[in-house]
C-alpha cells in the first residue's frame, strides 16, 4: 500500500508543505538518524524518566545541575547541530525550524521544546536588545556545536499561566544597565538554560497585563555564580526529558528587552513562536500515531485476515489519514503565516492578527487531533495499548502535554474570540480563504460569526467553543482544498 | 451551590438508580469510609505502583505471591465486609454489587476489578458447576472476613482477545472428573487469584468459537502445589493496584463447567458482569474527574473571579453533567436489566438479547465518556493537570484501562451491531423505549438502523460507528427522560 | 535449638538487660504486633521509598507536605500509643525509650529515628524551656494518641556537621521574647516535624562552638503559616521511611532554650540521647541479621546437610553470637549510665563525662558490629544476599546509616580521646570496671592509655583508632563477664 | 602530592603490574575515554537500573529481547573494541584481559562482566571444541565491530551455586550431534548472550560433581527461533547494568564441550577465568574508593583545614594505600600464573594447582578488600556518603556483588584448604615465595598450616578462616616485596 507509506513516514508526509527545502539531502539524513538511532534513544530516555537535579556539589557549592543521560545530549545535539536555530537567522525565515521540529516531534515532541525555547529566546533578543546585548549573546544561541547555549521563556508562576497579567508577582527592579528580578516561576521549561526571557514587573508598573515587562536573563552571573537557583523538576505524565520545573529568582541580573511598557506585545510574541511549534509537533504525533496503528494494524490478525482489512478500522484509517490532513494544511497556514510576520513590531498590521487568530485555530485543533489520534491508536492496539513496553502508550501521555502547553482550548477559543472582536481578524482570513472556499459554506460560517459577535458578552464567551470547531474545521478543510497534500 | 454537591459526590450522585438500598446505612459508612481512608490508601497504592511478583522463597520453592502493601488489602477487603460479593448471593441480586461498586470506583476504579472477577467466577460456578464443586468452593467466595478467597476470569491469549474462537491456544485433556489444561493466558487481571475461570478447548474441539468451553481452576492443587505460574506482572498505565499479567498453565488441573459445547455462552455471561461494572465504573470515574475539577475551578481564580464562573468553562461544566447523566442513565438501565436476565441459561429469551445490546451501547458509551471527561478535568486544571501529584492526571490514566478492558469501542460496536442483524435486539429495546421517547427521535433511528441492516455486510460494519453512537445516544436521551435523576 | 531461640527473638534477647520491664504484656504485644504486622509494613514501606514532598496545594499555597503511605502512619503511631516518649516523663527514666526502641529497631531502624528525635526535643524543653513553654508544648509531644506531635533536631549544615563550631551559618535574631533564625540544615531528619530544635548563632556570638545555642522551633507559626519550607528529600541507601532532608529557615520564629552561652553543652546532651538509640539499634539490626541469616541457613542444603552444620559457618555463628553479647553488653551499659546523668545539666561530675567516653565506645563498636554483621549475613545468603527480594539486602543498606548518623567511627574516637585527655574518663571507667576485669587485662590496657595520652597531639590523634578498639573490646568483655546474657 | 596520583588513577597504578603493555597509548586512549566519558555514561546506566526485558513484539511473537540504553551499548563495545577478547588469542595471552579489565572495573564493575563471561565462553571453546563448532562460533566471539557475539557462563540453579555436584537438575539428552537440555538456571548473568557454556548433567550420569558435563548453547536456533527463554531479570543491589536473571531451557540445542567425564574440570577452568576478574575488578573498585575519598578529603574542610591532613584520616589513607598494593599485588601475582596454565588440560601440572590456591587467596583477600575500602570511603564523606547522588554510595554496592560472585569468602576458604589437602599447593607457593620472604614469617605460616592440616576434618573447615587470612596477608606482603609497585 504505496499510499500509506506516505502517512507513516514523516519526511514524504511534509513534502514541501512547509516550503521548499533547500537542502533535501541534510533533512533526509536528520530523518533517517532519528528512525534509526534517535528514536531508540528517546524510548530509552523516556523510560529512564525525568532528569534529576543535583543541587550541591560535594564541596556544598550550590550548582542546580541538570542531570540527563549523555544519551540525551547526543539526541539534543543533533538538532543544534542541524541549524534548528540558526537556519532562521541565516535565512531569514522560521520555515527551517519548522521542518526539522516536524521530523523531531515526529519522535520525541519532548525535545522539540528546548528548541522552541530556545528560537523563542534568539528571537526577541535579536528584534529588541541592544546591539551590545546581541554581540554578548546572540552567537551562542546559535552555535552549532557542543557549546550551544540554550534559551528558556519564563512566564509562568504559581497562580496560573492564562491571566498573566494579574497572576505575574515577580518584580523587576532597575539598577544601573541592569535589573533585579525576584520572584517565582512556576511552569518552567529547560531548566538550566543558559539564556532566558522571563516576564516581570517593574517596580511601579500597574498590577495588570501593560505592566508586564520582558527581561533576558543568564543562567550565570558575571562573577560566575548562579543567576537563578532550580526548586525542583517536576514528574510531568509525559515529556519526560525536558525539565519542566521551578525557578527562584533572588536579586537575579536581567535586562529589559524593548520597552518596558510593551513588555506584553513581546510576551505574544515568544508565544506565537510556540504556539505554531505545538501545532507542528501536535500533528507529528498524530501522524506517529497513525503509522504505529498502522504497523500494528497490519501485522495482527482477527477473523481470518489482518484487522487493517477489517472495514469498520478501514474507515477509521480513511478518517484519521483526512483529519491529519486537515491538521497538516492548518498548521503550516499558521506557520507560513508567521513567517510573514515574525519580523513585524507593534503596531502591526492586519496579517498579524490573523496570524493571531490561525494560530489559536491552529493551536486548538492540532492539539485535540492528536489528543483523539493517541487515544484512538492506543484503543486499535487493544490490551497491548496500555502498556508500557510499546510506542503508543507514550504517545499517548505525551499528547495531553500538547493539549495543555502554550494554552488549553479554552484559552485559544476566548483569545481567538478577542482577536476577532477586537481586530476582526476573521474578516482577514474569509479574504483569504474565499477564493478557493465553497461559497455556501463561507456565506454559513460568516454569518455564523456575525450573529455571534452581538450577543452579550457572556452569551458569546458561553458559546464560543462550537463556533471555534465550526471555524476551525472550515478554515482546514478550505486550507487543504486549496493545497492538497501528496 | 447545591446542586454540584450532588455531582461530586458518588453516593448523592447514585441515589436509587441501581434500585432501593437495603441498608443506606452501610452503603454511607462505606462511602465515607472512602472518602476519609480509602481514597488515602489508593493514592499511595497508585503511587507506589504495580504489586510485585515474589517467585520463589529463600528456600528455592517456586510461590508465585504477588506482594502488595498491607495498606492494599485494608483497602480491597473492606469490600468483601461489605458484601460485594455475597450480597448477590443473599439478596438474589447483582444490584448491590453495582452500588457498591460505584462508591468504589469512584475512589479507585482498578480495585473494582478483584471484586468484578470474583463475582464473574462464582456465578458461572454457581449456575453450572456440580453440587460437589459449589460444596467445595462457593462458600470460600462468599466469605467477607480475610480469609476471603478472590476469583479471575482468564481469556485472552497473546494472539488477542477480539477472536477467542481463533486465538485460544490452551487445551484441555480429559482425565476422570478434572481436566488438564495446558497453554498460556496473556491478559491475566488479578493474578493470585484462588480461583478462576478458564476458557480452554478441549481436544479433538473445532478450532472455533464453539470449540471453547470454560473450566474452574483453583490455585493449588489438592496436593498443596501451585496448579499454575506467574509469568509475569505488566505495567500499565493505569489500574496499577491491580496485578495484570501473564499465567503459565502446565498440566493444570480444572474441571469443566457447564457443557462443553456451551463454553462460548458461558464465556459470554462471565463478560456480561464485567461489562456492565466496566460501564459503572467509567460512570464513577467521570463523576470524579467532575469532581475534581468543580473543586478546583472553585478554587482558581482568574480575572477577577473564580474560573468556575467564567462563562465557558460553565457552559463546559453543564454538558458535562449532563453528560454525566445520560452516562448514568444507560449504565444503570442495564445493570437493572442483567438484573433480570444473569440467571438464565441458554437457550435465552429476548430479554437477555436486550440486555446484551444495552450492555454494548453503554459499554461503549460510558467508557468513551470517562476518557473524554478525564482528559476535560486535566485541561480545566490548566499545567497543574499533567503532574503526578494532583488526582487528574491518575483518572486520565485509568479511564484508558476502561475503554480497552472488556472490549474497546470498536468490538462493542460490532457486536452490537451483530446482536441486532442476527437477534434483532433493537426492536425490544424500541419497544421498552417507546413509551416515553419523543415519536419523531425514535421513528429517526428506528428508520436509520433498518437502512443500515439492509447494507452489504461491508459496508454495515465500515459505517457502524456512527449508527451506534446515534443509538446510544438516543436510548440514554430516553432513559434520562423516562427516569430523571435527582 | 533452643539457644539460638534466644539469638533470633529480639524480646527473648533483651531480656532485662535494659532493667526490669515494669509491664511486660505489654512488651510482648508490641513485639507481637511487629514480628506479624509491622515487619510487612516496614517492608513495603522500605520499598516504595523514600515518602514524597507536596510542596503546594492545588491552589498554589506552599504546604510543604510530607506524604507518605498510611501504613507509615500505622507503624509509626504504633510507638507513640506504646508510650515510646510518654513514658520517659511518666516513669522518669530513658530505659524503657531504649527497650521499645530495640523491638521496634530489629525490625526498622530508620522508624526508631523519629521516635529519638523527638525524645531529644522533649528532653531539652523539659530541661531548659521555660515554663510558659513547657505547658505550651511539651504535652503535645507526650500524646499518646494520633494526635501526638513530633519532634526533630536540626543541627548539620552543608559544612558539615563534624565542626559544627565553624561550620553553623544559620543566624539568630532576638525580638521581644523570640528569635527569628535564617539559614539552611542541610541533613534535617524527620521532615515535617511539629516542633524541633535547632543550633543557631545568636548575632554577635563568637564564630566557634562556644558561639551556638539551642533553640526550640514550631513548624507552624502563630497564623498558621509555615514556620519553616522544606526544599527537598534526600534519597539515601537506607532507613527510606524516615524523610531526610534540607530545610531552609528565613524569618523563622524560635525561642531560646537554657543559656545561651550554653548551647554547645544543649546541643551534646541532645546527641547524648540519640547516640545510644543509635547503639541500641545497631545491636537490634545485628541481631536481626543473625536471625535472618539463621533462619536461611537452617533451610538452605549444601554437601548433603543443612549449611548451618557446616562447621566453618558454626564458628562463624558462634563469633558472631558472642560478637552480638558483646555488643549489646556494651549498649546497655551506656543507656544505663545515661537514665543516671540524663537530668544533669551543666556543670556536670564524672558519671557524666564516663557516660560520655562510653557512648563514643558503644556507637564505634556497635555500628561497626552491626555493619560487619549484615555483612556477613549477606555472604551467607550467597547470591540470593544481593537481590532485593530478601530482607538481608535492606539489613545491608541500613547498617551504613548508623554507621555513620550521630558521627562516624572517626568522629567518635577522636571525640572519645578527648574526654580522656580532658577529663581523664578512662579512670572512672576503669574503676567502674575493676570488680570484675581480668587484672592483667585493665593494667595492659591502662599502661597503654597512659603512654598513649603522652604521645604529641598529632601522634595521639594518628594512632588513636587502635587505642580505641581495644578499649571498646576490653570494656565489652568485661562487662559482659558482670552482667552474662542469658 | 604527586604521590597519591598513582593512587588515584587506574592507569598509573596498574603500570606494568600486569606485564608489558604492547601499545601503551591504545590502554590510555582506553582510560582516557572512560574518565572523560565512559563514566558519565555508566553513572546515568546505573541510575537508571536495570535493563528491562522486552519478551514479545507486538505481533506476540516471544522475543526476549533484553533492552538497554544505547549508552549502555557505547559503553559495552567501547572493550570489544579495544580487542578486550580478541587480543587473548591473536597474543596468546590473557593479560590484555585483566589489563583492560582493570580501566574498565575502576570505573564499573559490572559492564567487565559481559567481558568476563566472553572470554570464559571462548576460552573452553577453544580449548575443547570441535572443529566445526571452533569454525562456527570462535570468529564471532573474537570480533571487535557492532556485529560482536557475547558470551555467558551459566552454572547455578536454584538450589544454590556451592554445590554444583548435587545442585544441578538440568539434564542433557543425546541426539545426533546435539543435545538437548531442560531445567533452570537461577544465577544467569549476560542474559542475552548469544552463545553461553552451561552445565548439566547427561542422562544416566551420576548425581555428584562427576556426573556433570559443559555444553555450548546459542541464543538461536539454526531455524532462527529462541534456543533458550529469559523468566525474569533480578533487582541486585549493585551492577544494575548487567542483566543477571533466569534462563529457562526446554529442549535447548548445545553440543557437548570435551569429554562427557570431565565436566567438572571445565567448569572449574571457567571458574578460574572469572575468579581471577573478580580479584582484578576488586582492587580496581578499591582504587576507585580511595580516589573518591582523596578528592573529597582534600575538598572537605573541617577545623581550618582540609580533612585529608588531619593525622587519624592521614594515618588510614595511608594504611588504605598500602593495602590497595597488598591487594594488588595478589591479584597480579594470579593472573600472572594464570597466563602460564590456562592453556593446560586435565591432567594438570602442580603450577596449576598453585594457580587454583593462589585464585581463593586472591578472590578471598581482594574483595573483602574492596568491601572494606568502599564502606571505608563512604564514611570519609560523612552523612554525603549515604546518598544516592554521590558515587561513593555505588561502590558499596557493587563492593557486594564481587563478595559474593564467583563464590563467597566461606567458599574461597574451603575450596582453598582442599587444594592445600589434596595437592599440597602450599609447598609450591611456598616454594615460590621463599627467595624473599621474611624467614622467620615463612617459618611460622608454613607450621601454622602443618598442624592445621593433621586436625581432624570438622576441626580444619571450623578453624579454616584465620588460616586462610594469614596465609593470604603473607603472601600478599611477600609479593609486594618481591615486587614493589611504583
């Protein structure tokens, strides 16, 4: 079955969906490194579970090491080695990321997060640092060799990630070239970076969102010592090789990135960064969920024959294979979308708030797409699913981490609610869409939206997840109308 | 508020939808016995992981004791005092295994599994098995003090569990009143187990499903000797309190119950019990993960209010609970309806064709449910849902188990699809529904199926799905309406 | 072999060597409760490891919430009923501490920690608190019920905790009729305890050990908030039930105990007390491996008889069963000087500072006993020793945490050498011990201390660990001679 | 102190002690990488335990497939490449074996295992294959890429390892050129090889140590299917990267190694091999200890200076050190004689039987050497030493498995005394060691065995032990003289 194949093996599903490649031979080789060693490396660490932290050395030195199996770091390194990061700034354009994260996540969507990170860091730090920050840093978050730093984007703290305005209680307090920053944050990814960008407030600024700043943050200070200490790592249901953990900042040195009452357009901005990864990986998984049901499906039989011939599981293939369609035509939209706009700062124009607006569509459905793909290939397994000796049980923890990382679905159907009240960012995507869309159903769905934005408030919020799915599902199903995938 | 008291907890929540308690008060001082203790143990249980598999003793015997903390078995005998078991015996009944089980699995579903293949052993014993047998163990079943002996009910083979009549390799060899059996089980629940029943063919039997005939096997043989061995115990991503693993039967001594060309009825009356506490059980797990998560939206603030008041997330918690009612609804009607049927034999009445189809539909419906509204609780939860340490991230683990166990969606929906081609099950189920269905909803899907039974044969299983979900969905509609609960 | 009854029961073994038991039954029925209940639990306890740290609540407060298993709560409770500290104050006397504490450690000497170190909370309060706060908490900490409080004595920091004169940085702020102290404990025993007292330097006291004092510290402040955080639990070889860990003190509230010139003297009558519980224990553990290797070598055939008659191993029984007299003679000659001098407060007279030389004798020879011993009982197990099936594997790992808890040899002997040269405790030893001693014996031994205390400082100190051994071996044997086990 | 360098790296101390080194740079390019990367790899292996078995695929077919990290792979061919086998037979010697044996067990004891069974897999198959079997197999074992085949030696069964004679139940049946075994073997290390040596005893043999024979088994079948299944892999205390477990043969294909007689003297000529790495790996593991401890003990501070200058801490670094050449000079001594007699077959020289006394000397003294020094340096570091983060707390464990593999000290005794009963093997030894012994402490040793061996026989084995240490502690003085290390 030539057909499938091309749903089971990452590299001929992108094809060019998310632009030329200029360089096919090097992405076939990342490939093919990950089928045949990646991948057997990041079982081994996804078994061997989260990383540990070593937080005093035997002299009583507080050191907060991170601990991986240098395994890790071998699978680590490879994309640092691959230009994950640096083909953006070579090129010019975030495609590159995008590509090699797709063949990543397609393995191991754990790792495709310090990456993320790590653009997510090189990103502002390039748009909005100083030039003598930029000189200091920016090389060695795009290194290609052993030395890579790393970044982190830290925003979180204990009271919540989604209203960061109120929730931010770190403080900022300018001294000098520099700043003091002292807080907590919670929910933080890549621990032991090198590099962070972390949300906090100057002291005086207002106790909602204008008053979140955007600092950049060294894991060391000039004298050598820590910048910031670890609390813990935490036990996360999937994902297990990134440390995901706590941070003490304690009189932590920093620098203000941009203007400090701008702070929360940068925020957006590292976050459309991974919002458009998450989609990315959230489809890789899918797509590694489909071909692991596949291999499984065609090799156990029942009544006679392989259950793949069985019809009702043959129309369940047929669906899943167009919902990863669906999938893959949002989110390389959203992430060419991006690559338009990743440039731009505020004010922007209107391609970036429907840039917005695909990435909260993009971001909810992906998620859930894989969300339902892992359930439904741990469930073809049948008992064999819910073991922890083959590959669909993992994928299936990891997929909730995708679900809930950059934003639950309901923080993108009410952000993706704003942008179109606010900037009627759907206006721009019918534009978009209309030349190719079926005109019965974007005179539907635009009505659909009209009457929706004048109901009360409440009742729109109350409502917004049909008419989110109804959007999204339209906005797909045109996208790959107009593209078709191999 | 009120009313969300009754959703959060199990014993509100049940009321006398599985019939009049005889005694509220045991069936409260259980639940709060759960509620203060029990959830404590079962928390650590779960964390401390699968019970471990003791092989030998120092002295070079071969004991195959599975090693559970004492804390698992204050937890698992508390139901046996209670009755679980014997209560069924007593009263005629299997209602009071379901309402026990209810307030069980809403704590713990993987605990109600020991008590729902104890139960599944002692019925078929006690419908088929000889006075002399029933004499000998039925009473040690029965017991409710610690020297309770536990059943198990031991089908599947490594080939899979969908096609018994193809893929069970075990046979048995006649030899005065007992029979050797000889082969491997795959999917062992309860490993340990004093007793169980084992499907095996018999030599010389056709290499069918009418070939299998079902035997009682104890766990010594008379002589003190373990009449089968442990190979090993899995691990699984949920339900980790209970031993799940594989059995080795060497010249495992049985007896055969009922009449050998029967075992496939007999096979099929043990999964009618499982069956229906599978869909009691993912009824309680849903009604916990809402649980959780009503207490936790009540807690987490977020602008300016706690989310619980936030307008989607309410809309959220209102399909869920009625969800959870409809859920309830078909779970419960076909607890009531076995109720009615567990003590035929074959040949059956239509009754028990009804009870069958039910007991797919809610199956496959409950099941679904659970997972979906565990995956739901861990989203409300935000980032704190994907750690260890908080109690949605176990539901969302458990609720998998429950969708695989007894069958996954795919195989309810095709034997239930048979039941109806073959015994036209759905005309009873229309008759009993009639009374209250609206007449437009149900002319609809009476129209659909007789449609659907009139495809080829491929084509009815390929689009079965989506018949039996809208069948399901309108027989829970119906009984919700006919029986409102509380 | 009824002797070796006496080397395997650890009632029958510490017969009245601790002193008469006031009400026996009762002792009986607690090593009753052990010998059927406790050891199980221990067992699963010790492995499912180390309990767990919930550091925050699902509304983001920090709890800092020790979590173990229930069954940890049943065993651990078991003592506190049994009156482990309640009846210290009641019959005024340490010995019956010691004699629950032996029962308790033959089958768990990490759970017989807690119990000391919340003895040596309550001596010191009773002692040196004041009476407002005496009657504040000292009742708690004498409870009998699930409601007794615990206790804890935070000492070592990440210096540590040999030189504790240099190497204690935490602080201590007076204000009003408290103290607020900062700093970190770096090996902090029984996490989470109620109540603690803790070595701090009051602001301005010299950098050395007449510069500490000792202070009394809740684990709740007035309001209810936490008086101390935990930052983590340490995963150590042994004694896995107790949480081990580091505490970080900033603000905390604290009141002084006695003098606060006095402190150093507090804080050694503070190790007085569980320097013998760490004996004691080590004799416990010594004689639970003997059982166990006894037990294996009646069972276990080799060459055609059972290996205990193999007469290498009889020899080697024999020596470790003299070996096991002498160790215990040793303990309970130290616990008996104690209840004699455990009221003294400084200055002190001689029986205090004989006690002093003899519990740097006992924990050196006992813990070294021990270590040996588990050892070799290990090696009689051949391969089945290293596997972690059996209990001589765990007897192995907690043999090295009394080794080196309350000082290691090291420690003891350079600490014993110094109540010789300064207080010259060697001569009211040898008078104590002149009665019954071999008269050649003591002038051999008396001679060589006498030339040894003449020796340069640097010459004494090198050559002190044979100095120490033969002392220890001299006073065990004689003491052994005046008081013969059973 | 240039001096305790030699003390502290393997290299340096091993300098010629076991003969010439070929190629000097290939040995420190091998020590260089395992102390730049071979240990952190090893750390992270340890850590993460056990490898686990994967015993069917997904398609139920039964695999037993034992799964490592590929770390674990880096690290095990890292030897094979060295030529850790393969130089054995292009150099005719086995002192490249023990030489590269002692880089790799400094760093970790448990990966010279493999090593270890490799080469005692191939060494009787060279020694007493046929032929077609050397052919066969001996290029396999003898390969330095990927494709290398492993050996392993599996001897014990559940009874116990001590006496073979009795203990092994596994049979061997004639059949053709082939035989085929059934039973059990408890102890197996290297599970997964895939070629072993295995004892059992051919139909109608007698029950004793003459009735057993050796046999080579490969993991295969010529048809390709498994030739022996895995039970289960052990929980040891120490070696966690090897996986030591349960082999099940049931009609397993082997072909007989020699004569059908003379089992018995292969097994033992297996046995030799081994003993002899053990000794190596023991003094390795010791040397590792004290460089442990020399690095902390510098670092550490206590009294204003660093502990390593304080005079008891000087005086056992000192007597550690002198012990470690003691040690070492046994264990070389050994392998030395070793390489002069492992070519021969029965009947053996007297060099041989010297060899045999020197291995249980070596065996003996070494590893209670190394038991001693690792518990040692774990007390150096205090209450550091018991924690699972620094590597002291590893080699105490894996101290423990080279006590008690290849025979516990009880065995090495007795074995010992036999080879001095039967053969005489002092005279040789004395023979060989009296050019330079002290006369008079070689005067006294040789009466001490004298009168020891006219006791009668109960009252040698009872008495055997101090014998047996003061002949080693001789030997090993007066080998160190002879030869002083560096």
């Amino acid at each position: 079955m030539e057909k499938s194949e091309q749903f089971t093996t990452p590299l001929a599903f992108l094809g060019d969906s998310l632009g030329d490649i200029p360089s096919p031979a090097a992405l076939a080789a990342y490939a093919h490194w990950w089928a045949t060693r990646g991948q057997v490396i990041s079982e081994a660490v996804d078994r061997a579970g989260t990383p540990w932290l070593r937080m005093f050395d035997r002299a009583g030195i507080r050191i907060d090491e991170v601990c991986y199996s240098p395994d890790y770091w071998t699978m680590l390194r490879k994309g640092y080695r691959e230009g994950i990061i640096s083909r953006v700034f070579e090129q010019n354009t975030v495609l590159p990321f995008y590509r090699i994260g797709f063949i990543t996540a397609f393995h191991d969507p754990g790792v495709y997060c310090p990456y993320t990170v790590s653009l997510a860091t090189a990103v502002p730090l390039e748009k909005y640092g100083s030039e003598t920050l930029k000189a200091r840093f920016l090389p060695q978050l795009l290194r290609t060799d052993d030395k890579v730093w790393q970044g982190a984007t830290w925003m979180t703290e204990i009271k919540g990630g989604s209203d960061l305005g109120a929730n931010v209680e770190t403080t900022a307090h300018e001294q000098g070239d520099r700043w003091q920053l002292n807080g907590d944050k919670y929910f933080a990814s890549n621990l032991g970076a090198d590099l962070a960008v972390v949300a906090a407030r100057p002291e005086g600024a207002p106790r909602n969102v204008r008053g979140l700043a955007l600092f950049l943050l060294p894991r060391l200070k000039d004298n050598g010592e820590l910048n910031y200490t670890i609390r813990r790592i935490k036990d996360k249901i999937g994902t297990r090789s990134v440390p995901t953990g706590e941070i003490e900042l304690r009189d932590s040195e920093a620098w203000l990135l941009g203007d400090r009452e701008q702070g929360v357009y940068l925020i957006l901005e590292v976050l459309n960064i991974s919002r458009v990864a998450n989609s990315i990986a959230s489809v890789a998984l899918a797509q590694r969920a489909i071909a692991e049901a596949t291999k499984f499906a065609r090799q156990r039989q029942a009544f006679g024959k392989p259950i793949i011939e069985h019809p009702l599981l043959q129309q369940q293939f047929r669906e899943r294979r167009h919902g990863l369609q669906l999938a893959m035509a949002l989110a390389c939209k959203t992430a060419q979308t991006l690559n338009a706009v990743w440039q731009q700062t505020p004010p922007y124009d209107e391609q970036y708030h429907l840039f917005r607006l695909l990435a909260h569509l993009a971001k909810y459905w992906t998620a859930e797409f894989a969300a339902q793909t892992c359930k439904w290939a741990m469930e073809v397994h049948g008992g064999l699913g819910v073991l922890a000796e083959y590959p669909v049980e993992r994928g299936f923890r990891e997929a909730m981490i995708l679900s809930i990382w950059e934003g639950t679905a309901h923080r993108q159907i009410l952000d993706g609610l704003e942008v179109m009240q606010r900037k009627a960012a759907h206006k721009s995507l019918f534009e978009s869409l209309r030349p190719t869309a079926d005109p019965h159903a974007i005179a539907k769905i635009e009505a659909q939206i009209e009457r929706h934005l004048h109901l009360d408030e409440d009742e729109q919020e109350a409502r917004a997840e049909k008419l989110f799915h109804d959007l999204a599902y339209f906005t797909a199903e045109t996208l790959l109308k107009q593209n078709p995938l191999q």
